[in-house]
C-alpha cells in the first residue's frame, strides 16, 4: 500500500498560510486545503500559551513592589546599595515574567495543529507592537498578547483595536499612562504633560497609515482625546486600565474633518470607532496581510479581495481571514515569502518534532538570529521583507544555528522522510539529492533547513 503524495495545495497551506509543515499536517490538508484551513478560524480566537502565566495585574503587583523597594529600603543603607537591590528585584522579576511566556508561546508554535490560525495571531501580535525592549513593558508582553490579542483576533477590528490601545503595555509603552492635558485640572502640575506617542502611532501604524492624508494637527487633537486614558501600579492601587478625568484635556476636538464632542474617555473611543471604520485603514492593514502572507509587493487584486471583505463586513477578521484563503492570488505554486529568524526557528521544531526546552535557550537564540521574541526594535514591529533578513551575515548565522541544531536532535526519522513531510512537493530535486548526498545524518538536516525551499514559504 502507497502513501498519497499531498498536493502542492496541502504543502502551501502548511507552509505558507501556517507555521511549517510538522508530522500528519499535510495529510489532514491534503483532501481539502482550504477547507483545513477554514476549520482553524473561529470566534473565541486564537489560542491561549499553557503554563503558570501570569495576568498583566499581578506584573503590576511586582512593579508596584519593585518601584517601593528603595523608599521601603533598610535605614542606613546607601543609594548605591539601594539602587543595587531594586536593579536585582526588577531582573528577578523581568524573567519570572518573560521567559515563562516566550517558552509557552514557543511550544505552542511548536505542536499546534492550528498552524494559521497561529499565524495569524502572530501578525496581530506585531501589528499592535508593545515591545519588550522597552524595559517595564518587558513584564507585561506576554500578558499583552494572551489579554487584548489572541481573544480578539477573529472578531471585529475595532474591538482588537480598543483592546490594544488599552492595554497597560501599550499604554506604558508608548508613554500614554504619563499623557496629561496641559489645560486639564491637573495640567502644568510637575514634569508631565501631553504625549502624542500613542495618538500618532495608533494612526501612523495600527490603523489609516501615513497615506491618509492626516495632519500633525490631527495627531495633536487626537493626543488630547486621549489624555485621562491611563495605568496604575502605585502602592497597593494596580489598575491596567483607569480614566483619570483630572488629567484630560476639555474641549471638543477635530481629527480628519470630524468634530467630537467632550464626553471624557468616551471622546477617545469615539475617535478609536471612526479610525477603525475608515476606508484608508481597511486598504492599508490588507495590504500588509497580503505583504505578510503571500508576497512582499503582494498582487494588488489580493489586497482589493480582502480589503472588500473587510468593508463589505465592518472589519470582521474572520471574515478577512476566510476571503484570503479563499483569492486564487494566495495560492501561486513559488514561494515569494522569505522566513524571519524567529519563523525559521519554528518551523524547524515543526519539521524535526522537537518540543523548545527552556526559555532561556528559545530567547538567546532568537536573539543570535537578531530577532529577540516579543522585541521589536520599535512600535512598527519585525519587519517583514526579505530585504530586511537575507543578508550575507544573517545567512550565515542562521547556517551556524542550523548546525547545531542539527548536531542535537536526537536520531529519528530519516532527513528524506523529514524533508518529504515538511515540504512536500515544494522540495525541489536539486535540493532533494544535496540532502541524499550529505556526508551524516547532522550535515543532511542543515542541508534541508537551509535550502531554499525551507527557508521561504
């Protein structure tokens, strides 16, 4: 009895709208990709992380901790000292936090049978970025990402839209919670006042984009409708999200030609509504999920099906995720899409059946591929072109890592049986005999991880 060869359809489906083609996957795809990857869309969204993970409250709890230990510090002891032991708690906490979270994220990636539907949680992810570069906010991506994004991901993008500007760490992140109205109750007062570092990114990134057309002066009112929207971890008062009415600017406001009128935090909501229903948001987020997906210049009649979709139906992501499945553009045998280092990574624990062992290890390897996880450099998250991820040097670098990785894996499945079921028919003959030719058992996996075909999708 012969096994069926999966279609190139089951491969792309895997390979290109998933997370790299692990055990079983192309066969369950292979009677009905599309079908296969339909199934992974639903309302409830995308997966949770397993693990002692903890809410971005109780973080907050930490830092409040943290932030109290020099005022609460032993009499007699020195500011260097002092300093000394909160630079300590804040590290020990730093990594209580983060590297839970990048290990169950990362075996997640690893084993999960919803491989779009991953994906497509993590181009949300880096869409709305709150960077764990920035140091505070360290404690508080992973929470980001499991409480305003993976629930919200399938739904309406104005509510993942509300969700993330919410979010202590994206409030933290960009500033926000330090945002007072200079002719607010409290304006004037100390070293704060407005920031327009949320307002201008939410237009600039998340929502219309530079080519809307919209003003400074645009930015500006929207900074001020903002003011009030904030976070707290003080003491024993820890809110992820408070409106300090004190602290916002009155007045109504003009953006983008439209007047709101001040009803406090209702006035930014109000604005977060309109942006999220704008025609230039809709053509500027599906042009970058057409870029993410397919093509790095992706074909403009794919943008125009899924910015139709997204219209036609308010902004429901579910609906947007079906029709790109659906655009013949999505479906073009060549892989046009170069993977990141973190999506490299991944696929290789897919292809190889390996399960991330710690965080320490998933983080600092990340990082030697020069994509650290949940740390974009800045608030336009990873890029995503080939451009940005084939030079020489990260080539290099990603061979090093292919390597050793290789030399560790245990001793399974033959490197043909592994390249046939992670590619498929995408394995082009050239690189099917340079991974029959190899010299062990080691050099033939790095063969196959770095062959052209692996490392596009």
């Amino acid at each position: 009895m012969t096994t069926a060869t999966p279609s190139l359809d089951a491969a792309l489906a895997v390979t290109r709208f998933g997370l790299g083609g692990r055990e079983g996957e192309m066969a369950r795809a292979q009677a009905d990709p599309k079908g296969f990857l339909k199934a992974q869309i639903r309302k409830s969204g995308a997966e949770q992380p397993d693990g002692p993970l903890k809410s971005s409250a109780d973080m907050m709890r930490g830092l409040s901790e943290v932030r109290g230990m020099k005022a609460n510090a032993p009499a007699g002891q020195t500011p260097e000292a002092k300093k000394a032991l909160k630079k300590e708690a804040f590290h020990d906490l730093r990594e209580e936090g983060e590297l839970p979270e990048i290990l169950a994220r990362a075996r997640l990636q690893a084993t999960t049978d919803a491989g779009f539907r991953e994906r497509w949680a993590m181009f949300w992810s880096n869409h709305f970025t709150a960077s764990a570069a920035k140091n505070v906010v360290a404690v508080l991506s992973g929470p980001f990402e499991r409480e305003a994004i993976r629930p919200n991901v399938f739904g309406r993008f104005e509510d993942l839209l509300v969700a993330s500007s919410r979010h202590p760490a994206m409030l933290i992140y960009l500033d926000q919670d330090a945002s007072v109205g200079p002719n607010s109750q409290v304006g004037g007062r100390g070293k704060k006042g407005l920031n327009e570092n949320l307002a201008r990114e939410i237009m600039e990134l998340h929502t219309v984009g530079v080519q809307a057309g919209y003003t400074q002066a645009d930015v500006t009112e929207f900074a001020r409708t903002l003011t009030g929207w904030s976070s707290s971890y003080k003491g024993d008062r820890v809110e992820p999200f408070v409106y300090r009415p004190q602290a916002h600017e009155p007045g109504a406001r003009t953006i983008m030609g439209k007047t709101y009128a001040d009803n406090g935090e209702a006035q930014a909501r109000a604005v977060l509504r309109d942006l999220a229903a704008h025609p230039a948001t809709a053509r500027h987020v599906c042009r970058k999920l057409a870029a993410h997906f397919v093509a790095d210049d992706p074909p403009p009649a794919l943008t125009a099906r899924l910015e139709k979709a997204w219209t036609s139906s308010g902004g429901r992501l579910d609906l947007v995720a079906a029709a790109l499945i659906d655009a013949p553009e999505a479906w073009a045998p060549q892989p046009a899409k170069f993977k990141s280092p973190y999506e490299f990574m991944v696929s290789s624990w897919r292809a190889l059946g390996v399960m991330p062992a710690d965080g320490q290890t998933v983080s600092k390897e990340a990082r030697s591929l020069g994509q650290r996880p949940m740390a974009p450099p800045s608030p336009k998250g990873w890029p995503d072109t080939a451009v940005d991820w084939a030079s020489p040097d990260q080539i290099m670098r990603r061979m090093d890592w292919a390597e050793d990785f290789a030399a560790k894996v245990p001793n399974q499945a033959s490197p043909q049986a592994i390249a046939a079921m992670s590619l498929g028919p995408l394995l082009s003959q050239k690189s099917s005999q340079a991974v029959a030719r190899a010299e062990s058992r080691p050099q033939a996996v790095a063969v196959l991880l770095m062959s052209p075909e692996f490392q596009r999708r």
